[in-house]
C-alpha cells in the first residue's frame, strides 16, 4: 500500500514561520602578544531578535574558560571511565601509568581566559555574571520582537596550552589555534537559548556577518575564516606572483583585515613558519593551504598533492549535497586532530598521504553539514558527524579505489553493541556515558544511519534526498525531523518506524535464513528491529533470483529489480515464501547494506 502525500499551498508559509533566526553581525578589533600569549579585544555585535518574543537576557559563551582546573570540562575528564585521550597525560610510568586530565596540571600561564572588562547596550553599562563557560547578561533594556539592539564589549584573554582543538603550541609547534576564542552569543530558537557549558561536545551559533581586525607580529602568518582585505598590506603569500607589497608595520606588528559574509563562527591559525599555497578549485573556490614549512619532505610533498584532491572532493561533494557559495576556504595545520570551522578547517599536518586525504575529505564534507546546514551539534551530533562520515567515507573509498571503509564502520558499531554500553543517537553530546560511546554512535552508527537509508528507499529517492535537503535548508540549522520528512516526500513511504528505532532506541537488527530441505525459503527476525529484506537465492542450477520484501509499515516499496513479495508485517518473526526450484545457497542482503549485528546467519548453503 503506497502512502500518499498531500503538499498544502501553505507549506512554504509555514516553513517559514517555523525557521526564523536571530541575526549577529560581529566586528571585532584583537590585539595578539605572540610572547606571552594574551590578547585584547574590543567587540560590536549587532543583535537582530526575529523571534517572536521578548528577550531580557543573553548569553555568551567564554570558551577558553574551559581550560582552567576545576571547570567543568576538568572534571568531566577526571570522572568519565575513558575520558578522550587528547585531554588526558601519563604523569606515572610505562609500567605503572597514572592518567591525569591535562588540564587540572596547567599553571596559571598555561591556562585560558576570556575577561569582560565592559559590557554595554547602546551605550549603557550592563550587570552580568560569569559562571564557568557562560556569561549571562541582563539586559537594560529588552529587545522587542523585530527589534535591533547595540552590545559593545571590551576583553582579554589568554591562549591556553593546546589541550583540546583551541590552544598554543600544540605537539607539532603551531603557535597559535584561535578556534571558540572570542565571547560568542549563544544561540536562542524556538526551543529558546542553547547556552550550553562547553564541556567537550561541539558547537551550535546564529548566522551572522564577521568584520575582524587582528594585530599581530609582523612575522607571522594567519589562515582562517574569511576574506583577506589588505592583501596590498600584507603578503606573506596571499598577494599575486610579482606583485609588489608596502607592508605597513606598526611597532612590529601588522594587521589582517578580514570580512566573513553569513557565517556562524570565525576561526584562524597562526605562525611565523607557514608555507602558504594557492589553488584554484575548478568550479569551486580559492583554496588556501597553510602549513609548517619544517615538516618533513615527504609531508612536505603529501600537502603538496593536496591540491588535485580538493578538485576531487569539491566536485563530489558539490554534485552529491550542494553549491559551496564562498570564494574561499583553508586547510590549515593546527590544533588537535581536525576540526571544522567557517570556511577552513584546523588538523594536525604532520600525516602521510592517506591519513591526510582522510582528515581533509572528513573536514571538508562537515563544511556542508555543519557549517551550512549548521544543525545543532550539541544537541544532535550524529546529524552532522554521521553525515559527514557517510559521505567522506564514499568519497576516500573511490579515490583509494579497493576500499570499503563502510567495513570499519560496521564492524565498530557492532563492537559497541556487543560491549552493552551503547546509547541512544538522541542523547545529548556531552552527556554519553563513555567516550567511546559517543564516537562510535555520532560517527558511525550516525553513517550507518544514512547507508541503511538508501538500502530502504533506493539509490535515486536517497540521492535526490541530499539534494533538497541541503536546497531547503541552507543557513537554516534544521532539524532531524527535517531530513526524514524529506526521504518520506521522496520515497513517497513512511519512515518514522525507521527514524524513532535507529536514532531514539538501540534496538538491534539480526535476521537469520532457517535451513530449508523443500522449495521453500524461511527468514527469522531474530533481532528487536524490523527491516525491509533483499534475499538472493541461487538455484541448484546456478540460477540466480533476487526477491524484495517490503516492510509493511513502510506503506511503499523502492524501485528495484527483483520479484516483489507480499509485505513482512513486523509483529510476525516468521516469514516464508516458495520458489519454483531446488535451492542450493540463500543470503540476505548480499551486499551488506544493513547493520545486521550477526552476518553469520544471514547465509544458508545446502
């Protein structure tokens, strides 16, 4: 029974009512001391409230105050089982190893800061209170529905030791990685403020458009968000072969102008031993490529092959989700691991040539999920880390032609089933019980998500899924409801069944082929979730049939090449079928599309 969907005149009305956004136009004015690694900030922000309710309060986020022992994020990893071991140090021996958060062992020049120094709207001091992260701000005067309001503040603060992404001198001798570094408003939408306690878990903003000024040591190099508007001042590679620079140096210092259209964070990286590259992506943007000039050469020569892969990954990318709509992005040596950030991206550069292809095609992809679409990553982790290594994984696994990461991804997320500490995809970023928990759930349960998704609508409704969902929802932060609403109008089935057991419960998938001696093929649901099945049986005639079995609940059937079967009813475990001749081998889901927990049974060979 197919189900059908009736598209109201309205729709579009209603979209629109539902995804309304604060609007936050940042300028910013950062005077960097490479030597003791402070800084001052003067900042404007421009608040646009397009809510439909009054706001009396904001909230800003202070990130580096994460980096002080006994904040929040110090005590997370002094009391979770297996803390991330970024944040974590042997301060025993080989043979007697006492693990200890690396943050609670920072002195008080390695630690960070951000400190208000004045707060203001329009003109007029305001009181606040700083409690850990946040800093919550009573406003003097609440900001109507429709309404603009003026904040005007002064800081400092201090870089700390790189401990986690932010952070100076990291373990490959990058000075400076300037991610979650200045006071940023938290986020407010219909379910209200997001003023989470950063603790570990990622990022959720409002779009906004970044004027940032940054004075720093005339020596040094800076990538990161945005565009360079004094190229004719500076140099230091980001000026045309040939052209002359007139540097204008100020005590020592220079200052890079940068301006970033509707973006929802600013990020940047600096030191005094960048190389810097340029390429042009074809139909794609200028890609910047910035990274220790003392690596090794044969890093050296894995950056430099890097630019035929960002033609490579652009391409896919922009024909499987959607237009990048920037002129530029950054892949930038710094921090820890790799990070995504508004138009570039921070990794650690010292890698061989596939461990690098990986982090890049990794981070550029969350380009499109997190900083385009910009779900809530607090909030709905696997939205964007499962769909980013979904389809990076496809793009690695056609670029080192052979592979099949797909295998890897599975073979983790049984793991974590087998070990019986799995959680729910809903469950909130920082509060998984177990760090490998959240890994193994928001990246690769989270692609499984997506994998199992074209297994049950077909390959065409799932692409053209990617497709609306990113052109509907571009600088909207939509939601998981979003995306599967789409797949149901695509696929013209019913997903929910799908959406609420993958992602709200840990219910597990197991079918087995019962052996069978007459014409006939028997199937068990052996597992606590039901799933559409393809069944490929080979005759003892070498014949080869594929047969469909739709799940009821579905209310559809994909598009596919094989006898269609009656529905298998999900409150049935039993389901069997005859065929016209003597079998001699049956398999489910012969190319493994599901993450059936038990593939050993899926198989039955006389």
């Amino acid at each position: 029974m197919k189900k059908i969907f009736i598209v109201l005149g309205l729709m579009s009305v209603t979209v629109n009512a539902q995804y309304w956004q604060q609007k936050a136009d940042y300028k910013m004015d950062i005077d960097m001391d490479v030597a003791s690694y402070q800084y001052t900030g003067k900042q404007e922000i421009k608040y646009k409230n397009n809510s439909p309710e009054t706001l009396t309060k904001v909230y800003y986020h202070l990130y580096n105050n994460a980096f002080q022992p006994g904040s929040a994020m110090d005590m997370r990893v002094q009391n979770i089982p297996d803390p991330n071991g970024r944040l974590i140090v042997n301060t025993g021996t080989e043979e007697a190893p006492v693990n200890k958060s690396k943050i609670s062992l920072l002195v008080p020049e390695e630690q960070g800061y951000i400190k208000v120094k004045s707060l203001k709207q329009n003109g007029k001091p305001l009181k606040y209170v700083v409690e850990g992260t946040i800093l919550e701000v009573e406003l003097a005067k609440p900001i109507k529905s429709g309404k603009k309001t003026e904040l005007t503040m002064e800081f400092v603060g201090q870089v700390p030791l790189q401990v986690r992404r932010s952070g100076r001198d990291n373990a490959e001798g990058v000075a400076l990685s300037m991610t979650q570094w200045y006071p940023k408003l938290a986020a407010y939408d219909d379910e209200g403020w997001h003023a989470n306690p950063y603790i570990g878990a990622e990022f959720f903003a409002d779009w906004g458009d970044y004027e940032v000024n940054i004075t720093i040591d005339k020596n040094y190099t800076i990538g990161g968000t945005g565009y360079l508007q004094n190229i004719d001042e500076i140099g230091h590679g980001y000026e045309d072969s040939g052209d002359k620079v007139d540097q204008k140096i100020v005590d020592g210092k220079l200052t890079w102008q940068f301006k970033a259209p509707n973006v929802h964070d600013f990020s940047w990286a600096a030191d005094p031993g960048f190389k810097h590259l340029k390429h042009k992506v074809a139909n794609g943007p200028e890609v910047h490529l910035l990274y220790k000039s003392s690596l090794a050469e044969d890093r050296k020569e894995s950056w430099n092959k890097l630019p035929k892969v960002m033609d490579e990954l652009f391409a896919f990318y922009q024909d499987r989700v959607g237009e990048y709509p920037y002129k530029q992005y950054s892949v930038i040596q710094g921090g820890d691991g790799g990070m995504e950030y508004a138009m570039c991206t921070l990794i650690t550069g010292d890698r061989d040539y596939r461990s690098l292809v990986g982090v890049v095609a990794h981070e550029l992809a969350h380009t499109w999920f997190q900083f385009l679409l910009a779900s809530n990553e607090t909030k709905h982790a696997w939205q964007d880390e499962g769909f980013t290594t979904y389809i990076s994984t496809l793009i690695e696994n056609k670029i080192f032609n052979g592979e099949n990461e797909f295998e890897n991804v599975y073979k983790s997320y049984v793991n974590l089933v087998g070990y019986g500490i799995e959680q729910p995809l809903t469950t909130n970023g920082d509060e998984f019980d177990y760090s490998f928990g959240y890994g193994v759930s928001t990246y690769n349960k989270g692609a499984l998500f997506l994998r199992q998704l074209e297994y049950i609508i077909g390959e065409k409704a799932f692409n053209n899924t990617l497709k609306k969902y990113y052109k509907e929802f571009v600088f909207k932060h939509p939601k998981p409801q979003d995306f599967i609403r789409i797949a149901e109008k695509e696929a013209n089935m019913e997903l929910d069944w799908y959406f609420n057991q993958w992602t709200e419960t840990t219910k597990t998938i197991d079918y087995e082929v019962f052996p069978s001696i007459t014409n006939q093929v028997n199937l068990h649901n052996k597992g606590t979730m039901a799933m559409p099945v393809e069944v490929t049986v080979i005759y003892e005639d070498d014949s080869e049939e594929l047969f469909y079995i739709p799940l009821a609940r579905m209310r559809g059937e994909k598009k596919i090449n094989a006898t269609i079967l009656k529905d298998w009813n999900w409150t049935n475990p039993v389901y069997t079928f005859p065929v016209t001749k003597a079998l001699k081998k049956v398999t489910i889901d012969v190319d493994n599309k599901t993450a059936d927990i038990n593939r050993k049974n899926n198989v039955w060979q006389k």
